[in-house]
C-alpha cells in the first residue's frame, strides 16, 4: 500500500528565503506526482504536475523534482512571500490498473511572514 | 473553462437526513473523482469513475454513501441517513485523458455539517 509523508509537517519562515518542502513515497512504481497548495477553506490547485521519467518541473518560483528510485520530490519555493502561506500537498497517481487514485500526503503548512 | 463546479458550497442537515452534493467535471475529463477531506484523515478518496463507469468504489465508507454519474457532464454523491461523523469537506476532482496525462483539478469543495 503506498504511503505519501511530507516533512516538515509546518514550516515558518521570513519573507525572502528559498525554502525546500519534502516528500516521500514507499512505492516508486508510480505513474506521476503531483504538487497541490489549499488556502483555509479552499479547495487544492494544482502546482506542478511530474510524470514519472521527468526529474522536474519549473513554474515561476516553484521548481520541483523527482527522484523516483529513492521515492522521493522535493518542492523549491524561491524568494518566498506572504502569498506563498499556505497548505503543500503531496500526491501520488500509481498507475496501472490503479491510474487515477492519488494518495496524499498529510501537507506542510507553510507560514511566510513580512 | 469555469473549471469543476460543485454545489452546494455549504450544506447544513440534521441527523437522518439525506444529502446530496453535486458536480460537473470539465469538457472532455474522462475521470471524475469524489474525495473526502477530514482533519483526523485528511484526504481520502471514495470513488472515481472513467467514462461515467464507477472504477473504484472501495473508499466509500459504508452503504449510506452512493454515487452516480449518468453523463460526463454530472455527478452526485449521496448520504442517506446522514450522519455527524460525515461531517467533512468534500471534493470532486477531474482529470484528462492519457496518454495526455492532464493532472487532477479540483473544485472548490462542498462543506458539510450534520448535527
């Protein structure tokens, strides 16, 4: 059964820093690994999406990479500001005859103060 | 595209009611999924369907919870009787067709409260 874990499980930060989200997958025969942020109360939008033969992807200040054989993405968030506060998600498509059920990770809170 | 739609935003029911929430997937998604989003759990997926075809079923909790999608255009999920415990936010998500691999996009969730 695959398990998603996201360190840390909360992040605070100034406004400026580079900042690095992990994630961690036990299978790695996964079909993609999607990165989602949710506002309070809001629903998920979608951040970057990495197929499985990528090692990343870039979007604006986000950049995000995979490392399929050690079951691990990593999420780099550059010059980070207030906007940035919110909920990361991790989440795992597997593939195969389970394509399209993603598992989650727990999230990592971020808190990006002025 | 207005992106995935659900409805009601809010819903406030008593115990033993029916429930039911609503969705409509973007043109040409070929998948729809139905999510549950909890403190205690997190995300928890309870069905997805391809093609209007239910796929997976096995999260669904309990027989109370239904759901249906009679065209590509609509789906609903269903509580009845409902319970507090099913007190959540719940999510419809989207998703192309592979090989093109589009990733999921969510709606903006339907909140529940069942006292």
């Amino acid at each position: 059964k695959q398990e998603v874990t996201q360190i840390p499980a909360a992040l605070s930060v100034p406004e400026g820093e580079n900042l690095v989200l992990n994630c961690s997958f036990t299978d790695s025969a996964i079909y993609n690994l999607q990165w989602f942020r949710q506002d309070p109360g809001k629903g998920l939008t979608s951040l970057l999406l990495i197929q499985s033969s990528q090692r990343e992807q870039t979007s604006g200040r986000l950049n995000a990479s995979l490392d399929k054989s050690s079951g691990r993405s990593t999420l780099y968030i550059a010059a980070s500001q207030p906007g940035d506060s919110a909920t990361y998600l991790c989440a795992v498509n597997a593939g195969g005859t389970s394509y399209g059920k993603l598992t989650f990770g727990q999230g990592t809170i971020l808190t990006v103060h002025p | 595209d207005a992106g995935v739609i659900q409805s009601p935003r809010h819903e406030v029911t008593e115990m033993g009611q029916e429930v039911t929430l609503r969705c409509k997937p973007i043109s040409g998604h070929d998948y729809l999924f139905w999510y549950r989003q909890t403190m205690m759990r997190g995300l928890e997926l309870l069905i997805y369907f391809n093609n209007n075809v239910p796929i997976d079923d096995s999260g669904m909790p309990e027989d109370r919870f239904s759901a249906k999608m009679p065209n590509a255009s609509f789906s609903t999920l269903k509580i009845q009787p409902s319970e507090p415990r099913d007190s959540a936010v719940y999510f419809c998500a989207s998703s192309g067709r592979r090989p093109l691999n589009y990733g999921y996009t969510f709606g903006s969730g339907t909140r529940l409260t069942v006292v």
